[in-house]
C-alpha cells in the first residue's frame, strides 16, 4: 500500500462541515485580539487501530502557521489504547480551533472502521479477507470506509474510490444482478469470462438458481482451468452458508478433479462466523466482508486544551499540562 | 424543514464510488447486447425511518430514462417494517445497474442516523433535541449526517452543512476552548454577549473551571435578562450529569429570581439516559445529543431483482415477480 | 382410533421383568401366611397425558382375583395433575404386588411418550402430526411408543405395529435411501407411483440432490395431478428447513400452477420450531415429528400402600389412608 | 459379564416394528430388479459409550447374505464420538435396507442408557452404582435397559431380565411395600433374613416408619453379624437423603460398634447428587440409581448410504463416499 | 402495645457514644460564639418502617431548650419513602448538634430491624409471628430488637427485655438443651407443664431424638388435653422443616383425634420460605423468625442542615431550604 | 490495641436480655433436681473473623463455678471456618444455661462487624481504613461496634466509646454541620485550627460549598503547612468522589507545590469500591469506611450440647459427643 494523497476539500477548509460553534469562537477571539498559542491533545474513547491520521496531517499542514508549529503523532495503522493521546498540536488557537470538528470527525470515522476490518482479519488468521461493505454507507466516504479497510489489513475492498486511495486494484466477483438479467449462471460466468481482460481472476457466484454443489460442477466443466474460484453466498432464506456446505462442495469439486479451483465465502460475515468456518475445518480461500466493517461504531475521540501560552490549564476533569507519551513522534 | 436539493456528485455518476462487479457487469451486457426493463426492489434489514429517499430520487431522476421509467417509493421520513420494500424500479437495466451501491449506501446510512434520532426525540417526549454528532463523523458525511438527524425530528444540529440541507440556522453554544482560552467563564460568556449578533442564543457552558451551580449563579449574574440558558456538560470524571445536579441548579437560580434562565444538558445522552432524566423530574429545558446519533448503525438495505422483461424472477431464497406493498407512491 | 388388545406377555407374568425384591417379597409373605387386603394407589412426579392404562388394566385384568378386587382409575389419554393419584387397587396383596414394576413402568414410558405428542400436536394448531420417532427406540417398543403417540393426538404413525395398535393404516413418504439407490428424484418417484397401490398418497422427498424448490417443480412435471405432497427434510448441512423456504416452494408451485401439491415438513421439529413456522407464516400441511417424542423423559410414576386391611397407614412422608379423588372412575 | 445372546424376534425380522416406507421401498426395488451392492454408514448425534451393537450383530448375521457381505463395527461399550460412523455394512441393499429402523433404534436407546449409566459410575468414584430403574420403563425393554446398565458399569441391576442378559445375579434390597404390610421395620427384616438364601446380603430399609437413625440401631441390634447394610431411601417431604444423615448414622453406628454395617443410599440419585455426597465426605457404600439412566435420552443415530455399486454417493449435506475411521474393526 | 418508656443514657447524653468531630464541632462554634437556629432533617436511604422515633424524641425533649424548639416528624410505625424526611428539628444548633449520631443510629437500627420484621409478618397472611433473634445480636440490643420487631407487628417475641419495652409477655417454648439435659422429649414436657404456671402455654418442641410425627404422637398421648402445640424446629441436616412435614404431622395427629393440637414452626425462616409454607397449604399455626429480622441491615439515616437564622442553605447536592413533607405532624 | 475490659451488664446477669425459655428452663431443672456437667460447643454459621470473644470470656468468668469448670475457645480475632466450634464449656449446666443468648448474641455481632472490617482492610491493601459506623447503629452497641472494627484492622474509629474499649484515639475530620454553620469551607477550617489541641490532624472536608479541586486549594492556601488532608466526601447527586477526581485534586495541589497534603476519601465504601480506587490508580492516603461495616450481617452462631454427664449425646442432626478441634486452647 503506497502513502495516500489527501487534498482538504472546500467545505472543511471554509468551517462549512464545522459546528458552528468553532466558527463563533474565532470570531470571538480575533474581536478580543486573543490568540495564545494552545496546546491541544486528542484522545480515543476506546482502544483500537489508529486510522485518519494521514488526511489529519494533510489538513493540518495546509492550516497551521509553517513557522508556528509543533505537532506530535502516532503513525497510520498503529495500535492505540483507550485514552491514550494520539495527536497534539501547539500552534496559535485560531489557526486551528474551527477544525476541531473534522479533527475528531476523521480519525473517529476512519479508526472504528480500521478497528473493524483488523478484528476480521485477525480472525482469518492468514486468509485473505476483502472489504465488501461500500454499499452500506454513504457514497461520500465509500472509497475513504475502504482505505480504512485496507489500512485495518484487507486484502482488497470492491470499491473503485477505495482502492485508488489504497493504491491498489480494486476486486470483485460478479453481483447476482448479472445471472438474473442473463438467465442462467454458466451464461453469465462464461460471458464474464470472454469479456473481462485476463488479468481480472474469474471467480462464478454459485447461488442464484441451483443448489450451490451443482452449479459449482456445472460452471467449472464450462471454464475449465480458467475457473479461478466460486463464490458461495447462500441466503439466511437458505440456511446461509455453512461449513459444511463448504466442505461439501470442496469434496464434490475434488472428486470431479477441480483441486485448483477455489472457494470463496461472504454473506453476513463477522469475526465470530468467520472463526466458526475456521474452526470447523471448512476449507475457505477467501472471505469477503461487509456490514461488520461498514457498520462499526466510530471510535469518538475529544479534543483537549492542556496549556494555553505555557501555562498547564484544564477543564474540571481533566488534568492541566501535557500529558506524557513517549510513543508519540513529532512530525511537523 | 423546506425541500432540500440534491445534486448527484461525479464521483457516483461515473462509478467511481461504486463496487466494480457493477461496471464490470454492464460492460458485460453492452457486449451482449443485453439490456432488458428489469425491476428492481430495495428493502430494509430491520425496522426504523426511512432516509435518504430525496437524495436517491435526484440520482434516479437524473440517470433513468424520462420516457421508459417507473419509480415507485415510500416518502422520507416514513416508518418502514423489517424487509418492506421501499423503492421499486422499473427502467432498462443498463441505465441504473451502476448505482446500485450508491442507491443501497445512501438509504442505509441516512435511516441509520434518522432512526436513532428519532429514538431519542421520542425519548425527550417533546423537550428539544439538538445534534451534536458532528464531530465524530467524516466530515463529508457531517452534513448529510445532520439533515438524517433533522428528518428524525431533532430541532436543530450544530454543522453549518446540516443545518444549510435542512434549510434552517445552526444551533450551538460555546466550546470549552473558548473558556479555557479566555480563562474564565464569565469573561468569555460576557464576550460571547458582546460580539454575538443579538439572534444568537445566549447559552453558557458551566461546568468548566467551578462548581456548576456556582457559576450558573455568576453567568446568570453577568448578563442579567439577556442569558438564555447555561449548559450542563460536566465529564464523567466528575460523575456527568445527573438529574439531582439539574434540580439543584434549577432551585438555585431560582431562589436568586432567575426562573427564566433555561437548563441545556448534553454529555454521552441516549434514550436511556434521557428517559432517566425525565423519569426522575430534572426540568431539563434541551438534550444535546451526539454520539447516539452518529454512532447508529447504518440500516443495512438489500437491492433485488423481480423482474425481467415481464417475467417474474428470483434469486433462490426470494420470492419472484413484484412484492406488494400498497404503501408504495409513483414517483417517477 | 378404535380399542387396543392388549395380551400380558409371558415375561410379565412370570416376574421375568420385575424388580427382584418384589417376588421376594411374595415368598416371604407367603412362608408367614400374610395375605391382607392392601390398597395401592400411583400418582406421577409431574403433570401431563396418561396413557398406559388400557395395557395396565389388561394386566390387572388377569392377575387380580374376580371375587375380590375393586379398580379405580383415570381414563387412558386424560389429563393428570402432578402428583395425582390416577390408579387404585384394592385387592389381596399377594396377587398384585409382584406387578409393582411393570404397572409403574407401562404407564411412565408411555405416558411420556403421549405427553410429548401432545405438545407437538397442541403446537401444530390443527395441522396433521405424524410421528416419525420408531428409529430412535428399540424394537420392542416401537409399537406401543406410535401407539402412545396416536393416543397424544398424532394423526398418523410410520411404524406398522404402532398402526396396528391404534387400529390405523400406518403413514410414510419415501426414504433418501430410495433415491439413492435409483439415482434420480424423479425416477424413485415415478417408479413409487408405477407400484403403490393407489390409496397410498404420492409424496416425494424432494432435498436429496437437487435444490429443493427446483426438484418440487420437476417431481410435480412428472406426476402431474397424482402428486399429492413434497416434503422438505433438509438436513442441518444445509440449513435445516426453514419458514422462508416453505413459502418459496409454495409460490414456485404456484407460480407453475401446482396449487394442489401440499407440502409436509419433517427434520429435528420440536413444538418450538413447529410454532416458528406457523408464526413465520409458513404454508406448511404437515409435520413428522420424531426425536421430540421418541425421546421424551418418561414420566415416573409412584406406587404407595394406603391401606393394609382397612387400616389407614403410609410410610414416612406420606399420608395415611385413601387419597380422595373424585376423577377416579371404578374399572373393575 | 459374559457375551450375551441375542435371538431377532419375529417382529423384527417380519418388518413389523419397521417404518412403513423401507417395506415400500424394498417392494418397489424388487419390481425394477434392483439389488445393488450398497454400503451404509450409521453415526451417532452426540458423543456417549456405544451399547447394543451385540443385538444389531445378531440382527445382522442373520439376514445379510454370508458370502456377499461386509460389516465393519466399533465394540460394544467403547466410546464414541459424535458423528463418529460406528457401523458400516455393505451388502445387497435389498437384504437389509428393512432393518434400518432397528439397527437404529437398538443403538439409540441402548446407548442413551449406557452413557447415563457410565456418568453415574463415573461420579462415584468407585463405589458400586445398582441400577434400579426398571419402574420407570416399559417392562418389554426392562431387561434391555439394565443389560445396558451394566455395561456402562453398573456393578449390578435390580430386574430380573436384565441380569439374565447380563449374565449375573439381580440385586435388591426389600421394598416399603414389605414393611408396611408387615407393620414394622424390625419385623420385616428378621422375616427376610429368617427366609432368604444365606447368599442374599441382607439390607434393611430403614426409612419406613421411625426416624433413619434410631431405626437403624433397632434393625443392627435384631440381626446382629448378619445385617449387611442399612438403606436410606428418605422421601422428599423428609427432606431426602442428606450428606449429614449418612454421616450422623454412621457415627451412631459406630458408638454402638456396628462399624461393619454399610450404608446404601438411594432416591433421586444423579451424578451431580453422588458428586454432593462424595465431596461431602458422607460415607456412602452404595448408590441405587433409577431414573437418572431410565430416563436418560436416546442417542439418536442416523444411517446413511455412501457408495452404490462402488460408486461414491450422497444425499445432499453428506459427504460422497466412505467415512475413513481407523478405529472400526471387520467383523462380518 | 402501650406506649415505650425510653429515657437517654449516660453515654448517650454524655456524648460518648457520639462521632468526636460533633464534640469538636460545638466546641469550635462555643468558642466563636455560633449558636444560630438551625434546621435540620433526617431522611431514610431506602423505603421501609419508621422505627425509633419515641426513643429519638425522648431524647431531644431532654436535650433541646423548651422555649425554643421546633419538632416535626412522622409516628413510629409509619411508611416511609426512600429520601423522604422523617424527621425535622429547628432549635438552637448547640443544643442538639452532639447527638447527629444517636439520632441517626437509633433511627437506622430500629427501622431495619422493623421493615424486616413487617415483610415477615405480612408473609404471614395473619398467621402469627413471634420474633426469636435476640441470640443473634448483642445483648445490648435485644431488647431494642425485640421491641422494634413488635413495632413491625410481630405477636410476640422471646426476650424479657423487648417484651417489657413493648409492654407485653414474653413468648417461648423450649430449648432442646432442656430436652438433652432430661434426656426424652416425653419427659421434658412433663416436667414442664408440672412446673410451669398455668398461663403458659404447654408447646413441646418434637425434633430432638426421635421422628417428628411420632413424637408428637407420643407427648400428645402424655398431655392430652394440656398440650397447646408442637413445634417443629428440625435441623438443615435432616432437611429442614417442610411443607410435607407439617401436612403428615397435622393427618397424623387429626388421626389420633388430637385436632386441638396447633403446629408452630421454626428454623430458618425468611418471607420467602413463609410464602411457601402458606402456598403450600401447609396448616401451620404459628411462625418463630429469628435472624431475618435480627440481621436486616439498618436503613441508613441522614442528617442534612437546610436553614441557618432563616436563611436557605444546603451542602452541595442537596437542596436549600425546607423540604415540604405534609405527612410530617408537630411533635414539639 | 491493649486488652479491653468488659465488665457483664446487671441486663445480662438477671437473664433479662435471654430467651424466656431459658429461664424457664432453669426453673425446671431446679424443681427436678437436675444439675448435670454438661458440654456446651458454640459453631458458626460462616467463615469469618472472631469478635466478641474477650466479652464472652469475661461473662462466663463471672458466672461458672471456679472450681468445675473447663473452658476452650480460640482468640479474639482469630480466622474461623463455617461451622468450626470457636468455644466448648464444660461446666454444670445450671450456672450457665440461662445465658446461651447473650453468648450467641455477642459473638454472632462482633464477628459480623470484625469481619466486614476486615474485608474492607484486605481491600486498602496498607491503606489505613478508618471506621464512621457509628451513625447507623443503636447508641447501646456504637462502642461494640467500633470496637469490633479495630479488632477486624482498621487504623481507627470516630466513636469516643469505641476508641475507649480499644484503646486508642478517636479519629474524625469535621462535619458539613460545622461548615454550614459558620458558611465557608475556608472559615471553618481557619477556626477548627485556632481552637483544636495541636495533636488533633488538621483535615478539611472540601466538598460542601464548591468544586473539591478548588476548595483544595484555597484551604490549603489558608491553613499552609498545618494542612494535614483534604477529605472528599462528594454525594451521589454530584456523581460520587471519582478516581478521577482524586487524581485530579492530587494534580492541582502538587502543581501549587502542596505535595504534603494528604487526600481522604470516604462516602458509601465497601470493599468492591476500594479496590476500584487502588486499581485505577488514584493516590488515595486514606480511606472511611461506614454502612458496610455497620450493615454487616451478625454471623449466627448456634450452641449444641455434645455430651452430659460424661455421656455423648446430641439432638437429630448432629454428631454426638465432643467435636475435636486442636485450635481450641484451654483458657479457663
């Protein structure tokens, strides 16, 4: 995964996505010509992956003064504890008090979805998982729902946003809408097969019309070798897949020779199904995710001053002065 | 709350935001010469209020053909059952096939927001509800995020973004940090007072330096008749806020003749937490609520096809031809 | 269901099947010449349907002396409370008192046997059960445990000699066995049709290798309007049986027109799932219930003496004298 | 224990006990002249200890055809585990497809009783557990359950029949029935041991009439040397047997120098009940045990065919082909 | 119950038994001259009986200066709510501050020891209670205990001390230490209706050596008409005192004509275990309760200033100013 | 803690805080001539820490017979088992039958008090605990109790009695009263200072009027080094003391250079909530403890007689004769 170019939009340079509040508070200040420099810290609510961080110095460096600033982070990607501070920033306070909503909006959003993603990864234990969930958001933050996903360790996510700013090729196999509209699944998958460009791997989704075991016999005599994997995603309707069904159709392919092609699960998928696969022995070569990662709650972060022109200051509740973490590493 | 207007970005119009099995599938049926009226039916995972319609109706209105088209959905902000079909399509399939992640994302993440802020708005049994979910989302979906909120009955959001969708003003009070600049909270809410344009609410945040009962008496003191409220935020370091702090509060400033000084609570409120404070007598005058609303899980939203050129048709594990629904209106 | 014959086997008689202190029991009172009219009564440990008696009174029948004997008794398949006395025997100790074992062991299997059935058929609210639980028993009682399942309200058995008892025809589809040795769904059932006599209705299994709704509509395309049922018994590989899936076969029957097909339900049913289905709505004709009655604790029952020559005595615990019951009816 | 025998009933062999569709079956192979050479697996649902394979072997041996037959099998009471194929027969279906309902039906309810048996001795750590559940069944399956009793390690059974198969000698004490006839506790146990074999042990049940202590010292001081054991069978309204009664009798006992009487407790014994008195201390001699393995659930078995004339085939959900077990050995 | 004489103690009056920091607080404010009128309330921390309130008012007309003293309160006995004041005092602060202590703990004691002694009597349907748990307190208190276990509408009770509080007889059996010292439960009772003046009851306890339904058999034979009742006390070892029981004892001594004979019943008894007697049908006659009664946790007590010279004041948490209670009634 | 002494009440002595049934009791043996040496053990209920026995000892020193009598028993605040005898009197019956109460009673409130105490102590891990359960006890046993917790560890109590029957000083801070009284936190921290032997530690309760952290301060700005603790005591209306808010109070005061001012905590501890302070890490210098110890269930201690005149001997249920026990020591 390359490094990820950010570009602040408009509406977050303007204050627009901002509350309004921020924007008050500026005003406010630059009447009372007040403008200490201010230590601000953020802090997660909960422990997770750390995710954002790359847009959140992109915005900062277009927003603090070159001369007139300290910044201190934990790297994309790397671990974080509950409370632990993540972020802090010396700097004027109107340089960068209006951005204190997307500061936290970012890396709250692009954390619990990281968070998510690493859950599921961890619980394939090697096997590749790949983020299925654009179609669960908002299209404004598919593509940003499945870098986070690649930063979390997918192997691949359907998004074509998404994998532009993870740098990598988007995947997919082909959507139950194609079958339907063809009639029948070896059309379907042999019309995706004479069609797509050879490097597109042709995976055939197996449970549209037929019983998944059969479909799988009939698209692999259709292919041949050129069958990379099928794709089970039987309906909760249907009893969802199962390991069993997995296994099943492993032994039905073997026993008709088809060793090379692959089996590849969604639907519904979490860290707990995808262990159950896992600890049935059913032989899964890859599983795709969606709404596990898509829904996760964000992971709130807040925002602190802890000194305001040197002087170690707090809100009730908090603790003045800067709080100690040697993990963090300056970086403007 | 007027009409809001949508306008459908390039990223979903080119597919760029979408899973790439869908362009891949209408390059497919353009080869094949393949492009039959086709309907398809979206419906919801659970129960909640349907969102996001308006923003959907832009994006088919602009990519389906005027003349061959039939569009049949549910209004935003209506009610809708697990599993109801909310929006049913009827045009050629190669004119929409592409926006099928968009259609499903868009639906599932704004009912999401608007479900959970209507639980909270039928929690607070008629006292106002702001949201202040804004900073924990990205902020290119803060805005849209505010207008779900607004469709789920809050009255009013703090993003500049939500409210300019919602058609109404921004709603806020002051952020810690202009306490803590400024060093002490009555400077800063006499400041707030003197720079503010006189529409502005004058709301004071108390619990940042001093007992909250103590400085809501110094606020109330500074600004005489022109103080709205003060708003009670205390952290939960310091026990957050409970009901028999608002009733001490509200006797205090009583006793000192300031009946008509209101009481704002905001700080972790759910339903559950607000049904607290309203089952137990504290005369809260507004809930501000965050993290509920922008923490809901997005409402998952399923797209099928059940027909195809006239013939009723179906995946397995769905029934073919069209699912009734008499609640469904022509809209296109 | 006409009136079963029941014929006291040899082993019975004999003492063969008793607990050994009972016949000891006898020869003791026989060498001290102690023969008194003593009153017995059994109650059962819980509540439910008795069944037994008609086989408990055929033993009495023949052992008890004609001249000097009196019967209480509930009626076989009534409802009995939890520790309800539903037998009296009065009568010369020595001629009954080697049956001890037997009475109580005919009437706690089946009475277990029945009051499951019950609840099975009390769950199915009107729609046919047939007990389907002769493979989970021994041989021995096979028949009376269909027989205890008639007499809980099943409207059919699968086992001749529990048909025989209950004076029935017994009830049966066809195995997986039989479509696998032929091969083919389609042509075990044809060849079904070709040999059963024609008042054996035509039901045809329908999950042995295809998927099921596809098989339902190829069996009912070969049989025409002598098809009288499918039955899904979907094995839990699969995903057991589900409501969704009653209704898919249904509206794919329908859609071809096979309205008069019925569908019957069989695998792991339990008055859970029973009411799962007909709460999902699920357009399901008939269930076969097997393991949920096969296996059901019997109920145990409890003999006591009462009376011992018109004296009212009990052992500790207990209480002395004639349990007052006015359900019991005298018998002999 | 010495190898049964068992002798195939007439009902057994006839099909009588059998599900109605295996005789439809075999009629309807006989008129398409179809006998293949098929083999069938049966496995169990859960783990437990196998009982009743000697029957199905005797069922077996005398309907497969000798020169044209192959039957692989675990040994009576060895473990299983679930799932695990404990039987394979390959032979003319047409031979023994009738039996499928036996075969699995002795293997189910045999071994329910088997693993009951075995958790019950397994608890006891080495003191003798009789079983003396024959009450609680239908006396045609008393024999059967106490055969099965024993070989999940019973060191004995109270029923006749059940001996007989098992090869030993029944045991038991005398019932409540005796000494109430006999109006007194002493009186009772000086008739028995006055008539019974020298090699009877004897017991006396001293729960009847008197509080279990004092009742104990009265039967101690009649029989002196030829007492074996006290029973303890306290009923629930008394409160059951406790660990402190066994104690506190033993101690009396013991003041009194009866220190070879042995205490023997029974009444709703179950492992977790045994594990109290163990863990307890109270120094029990034996344990009766009744409906804990007379009531145990059947094991339920499932047979399934794997191979047809040496082709591998399943029904859906099952795996083609033989199930590899090392462990069954050859025994047809 | 007549009207309790309570008259303060030394140690109380002397402070002694006080907190020092009240000690040290009259002599700080002596010293600064403070003496102003202050009100004070006492308030329960959870719902219940009042209890205490005559000992607490003894107590302040000793101590508070008659020409200048405000008192309001509820009565002994009465409901109380939780937080609500039960109590309020207005008075010159020197004159009772010492004793915050005492007034708290006399009310937080007795009022648990009521509310326990309430759930009992109220389980009880109307069936009388007699509270036994001095021996579970310091002797200190048991005449308090007993007393307030009147209060909460037991009918007796077995210390002389709290019978001579509450102005009644005190009630009693005997111990099983004068049954072992005699040596026979028949010879005890003997000795105790011949030395036992007339008006009391004759109540022989029939657990101590031999079966309860035979000894009360035997003392009923030995006093005939004299014997009042038994009472059934048997020991957790010989598992408890049932429903069971007390049905068999009253069958048994109906059936030797002894209908006069009443059952009392002892021994670990809670609300709960009453309710079950009674729901039951148990035909017990009279309950003895000890520790649920003597170890209820006291109902902790607040003291709170509210005005200082007429002045609105309280801690923070609290509200300023006199809490309305109309239940409240002038005692002073 | 130097031995205590206790002096037996003139209430005990006459019997008039025992059971009637005692005396009664006595009356009889009396008339019977009835004087046996008999063995008396006292058990408890729970394993717990034992109290009370110093008393105990002292009462029955008074009342045995110096010249027969033998006493067993283990130490004052010795660890106990359930069920362990703690005490074994052998003496003639008479001199001490009448006061199986007050032995009881005594221990049975001790040890429940020691015990908690303990708890609370285990929980502080060196922390010193000191006890305020004066307040919610009767006058008559707030010595006792405090005793009690010195003996289960605490560092000290508040109750002057309590402090004399240990030993020791009293302990305590000042009450809200004293501040409410003289209006000011600072104020009457100046004049506990002024008039206070200069033994007594200068600790100010810091929660009444304004935020603790601030209050912490300004006392500690007014007192300087004579400050020896602040004392938070912060109600559940305002959230409780929090570890955070002692880790925040520790901040400020050392960020003032007040490191020697020591934090106190106190308000509704119990062992669960200490141990949530030590784990979170807040630098707590001490704790109070009230309603747990005071609230602690009495311990029920039951008296048996095992032997008399030489002979074993016991009522049903329990084991004739005496029960060894080495940890007992000779001590009369």
């Amino acid at each position: 995964m390359k490094k990820p170019e950010f570009e602040p939009s408009q509406e977050v340079l303007s204050g627009e996505t901002a509350d309004i509040y921020f924007a008050r508070t500026i005003e406010i200040l630059r009447h009372e010509g007040l403008n200490p420099i201010a230590t601000m810290e953020l802090f997660s609510s909960r422990a997770g992956m750390l995710c954002g961080m790359e847009e959140v110095k992109s915005l900062l460096d277009r927003v603090l003064p070159k001369d007139c600033r300290e910044v201190w982070a934990l790297d994309e990607g790397q671990s974080m504890d509950a409370r632990e501070v993540v972020l802090r920033i010396k700097a004027p306070y109107q340089s960068y008090g209006l951005y204190e909503t997307a500061l936290c909006g970012i890396l709250s959003h692009c954390s619990g979805w990281a968070t998510a993603a690493r859950e599921a990864v961890a619980a394939a234990r090697g096997i590749p998982v790949i983020s299925f969930g654009a179609r669960h958001v908002h299209p404004s933050v598919a593509g940003i729902l499945d870098y986070s996903a690649i930063v979390g360790g997918c192997a691949g996510c359907s998004s074509v946003a998404g994998a532009a700013l993870a740098g990598i090729e988007p995947a997919g196999t082909m959507p139950h809408a194609l079958i339907i509209v063809m009639g029948d699944t070896v059309r379907a998958t042999v019309a995706f097969d004479k069609y797509m460009p050879p490097e597109v791997p042709r995976v055939s989704l197996v449970d549209t019309f037929k019983d998944e075991a059969e479909e799988s016999l009939r698209v692999a005599e259709a292919l041949g070798a050129r069958l990379n994997s099928v794709r089970l995603d039987t309906p909760g309707e249907r009893g969802r897949v199962t390991a069993d069904l997995v296994k099943e159709v492993r032994v039905r392919l073997d026993l008709a020779s088809y060793h090379k092609v692959k089996i590849f699960v969604s639907g519904g998928l979490d860290p707990e199904r995808i262990t159950y696969f896992l600890e049935s022995g059913a032989p899964v070569d890859g599983f795709g995710v969606g709404s596990y990662i898509s829904s996760a709650r964000p992971i709130d972060f807040t925002a602190d001053l802890h000194e305001v022109d040197g002087k170690p200051i707090a809100k009730r509740g908090r603790i003045p002065g800067i709080t100690p973490n040697p993990r963090l590493k300056r970086v403007m």
